[in-house]
C-alpha cells in the first residue's frame, strides 16, 4: 500500500467482508481456549473441529448475522424489521449458516429473537439491561457501517445504534458499534489505524459527550494502544473487550495475518474478537491484503462472492 496507488474503496469493502469470516472460521475451533494454551499451541492456519466439531472454513453466528444484515441491505435501503426477520430466520432455518444449521447463539442475542419471533417490532427487541452487553451486536454491524459509510455523521451513529438495538439494545452496547463504525469509516477512505482512531475519538466524544456512558469508554478513548502489553488486553465476550482488543490487534500488527492471528491467540472469545479484527483488518488491507488460503477453504464460496458483490453495488464509491 502507498499513497499513489491507493487501495480502491470496493476493495476495502470487499475486503472487509472476507476478513470478518476468515477471523470467524480462524477462532471457531478454539473459541473459550484460554491465552496459555494458545500460547502452547498457537493457531497459524485454518484448523478444522476443536470446540464445535466444525470442518474447516466454517463461520459461526458472528458470521451468519454479518451476511443476514448485507442481504438485507441488498434488498431493501434500511429495513430493521426485515434484518429481524432474517436473524429469526438464521436461528430457526439456518439462514447463512456455513453449513445449513447455527451451532452457537449469543443468551442476548436468543433472547431478543424470540420476541421479534414472538412479534416484538425488531427495533425494540434488544435487552438494555447492563449485562447485555455482549458482544452480540458489534460482532455483526460491518455490513451497516459500510452500506452508510458516507452520511454525515450523527445519521451514520443513528443507524448503527438503530441495528445494534434489534438484539443489544444498552447504551453501551450501541455506542460501541458506532465506534467501531468510526474507525471503519476513516479506514474506508485510505486513512492509517492511528489516525482513523485519533479521528474516531474526536468525533465519538462530539456525539457522546453527554452520555453517562461515556466513561465506560475511556480506555477505548484514551489508551496508547501501541504501547500495550498483551496481558492489558481482555478477549472475553464483553463487547468493550472484544473492540479494545480488535483495535490493539490492528495497531500493533503489520498486515491482515498477523493481526487476526494475533486476535485469535488472546484466547477467550477467539471467533468474536477474530471476526472483529478481520473487519477491521480486512479493510485497512483490501481484499488482496487476505490470505487466499484462508478464503479458499471457507464455505459456500460462491454465494458469498455474489453476495458480496450485490452489497458493493448499493454502497458508496464516494465518487
Ligand atoms: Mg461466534
């Protein structure tokens, strides 16, 4: 990557998408190992069966959830009640699942799908108690963040929280999608890590300053990421964890193996924090900056690439 030949934005899209089911099919097979047995046994490729006795190149619901929400921003401009719809759809038919059924489901994320099954509108179905706040919601909002990527932004943080609230509807939760939305959005345009989070910060804080959630985000808002050590970083399934250690792992790496890699082996909530940061990563490096044995072996490749595809065509150029 230099700055005279630019990585072009359908590419970061693309990219992106890849990235978020590679890092999810990386950390399936060893999603709750915990960092010393990584450590022991590092994850270097795609691993087959581990703890779900999956094949190889098998994305979880992180994934699934990631490709329902594009299908839906294919079919329709911005359409809550058709995303709920289709995550109702993953849990009880398996609607882009890997391989025809979802194998895992987040408690917050359950409990949400059956009231919009139940006919709760999707909007208001997500829990807003404090400990819903998985990682449930971050986990699938690229599609959103790269479908509205050129709004201005209090419409763009509206949006994110709007699609965060279908299944986690806390503040905390919704705030944190729309700073990982940040920092995509930055990246979309060609900025580096660092500053997509400097500006990220800047801009985050603007909308949130009189939030009393913000607090909860001041590691997120004013660490050294690059001066980190690994054992300050958390990989459990709390949603503030997952994004502050998706972001340390794109800003101390040097290209999209080893970040992901590096998400992946902090243990825990491998697939999650591995899907993040395969997003993250995905985008900054383009689709070519993704290792083509990983993609190769990912399932149902075809219907990806036309997915993927159609969902190119409705985002913006910002031509
Ligand atoms: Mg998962």
């Amino acid at each position: 990557m230099n700055d005279s030949d630019p990585i072009p934005i359908k590419e970061r899209i693309i990219g992106g998408l890849w990235g978020s089911l590679v890092g999810d099919a990386l950390g399936v097979p060893v999603e709750f190992k915990d960092r010393a047995a990584l450590r022991e046994y590092p994850v270097k490729d795609m691993r087959e069966f581990g703890t779900h006795e999956q094949p190889r190149g098998t994305w979880s619901d992180d994934g699934a959830l990631i490709l329902c929400t594009a299908d839906s921003l294919v079919n329709h401009e911005f359409h809550l009640e058709d995303m709920g719809r289709r995550f109702v759809e993953w849990m009880n038919h398996g609607l882009w699942t890997a391989r025809g059924k979802p194998f895992d489901i987040g408690v917050a994320t359950s409990g949400a799908l059956f009231r919009i099954a139940d006919g709760m509108p999707a909007e208001k179905a997500g829990g807003t108690d404090e400990l819903s706040n998985g990682n449930g919601s971050l986990m699938r909002i690229l599609p959103v963040c790269l479908r509205f990527a050129a709004e201005p932004i209090d419409s763009f943080a509206n949006r994110l929280e709007k699609v965060s609230a279908i299944t986690h509807g806390h503040a905390r939760s919704r705030m944190a999608c729309v700073l990982y939305g940040l920092v995509i959005r930055r990246l979309l345009t060609g900025s580096k890590p660092l500053a997509a989070l400097d500006s990220a910060r800047v801009e985050f804080t603007g909308l949130y300053e009189k939030s009393d959630s913000l607090n909860h985000f001041q590691p997120l808002l004013t660490d050294d990421f690059l001066s980190l050590p690994e054992h300050e970083i958390a990989s459990t399934g709390y949603v503030l964890h997952t994004l502050h250690a998706s972001l340390w792992c794109l800003l101390t790496t040097q290209d999209f193996r080893e970040c992901v890699l590096k998400a992946v082996n902090l243990g825990g909530d491998t697939d999650t924090t591995g899907c993040v940061a395969g997003g993250l990563a995905g985008v900054v490096y383009g689709l070519n900056g993704v290792p083509s044995e990983w993609i190769a072996p990912l399932a149902r490749k075809g219907d990806l690439e036309r997915l993927f595809h159609e969902f190119t065509e409705v985002c913006p150029n910002f031509g």
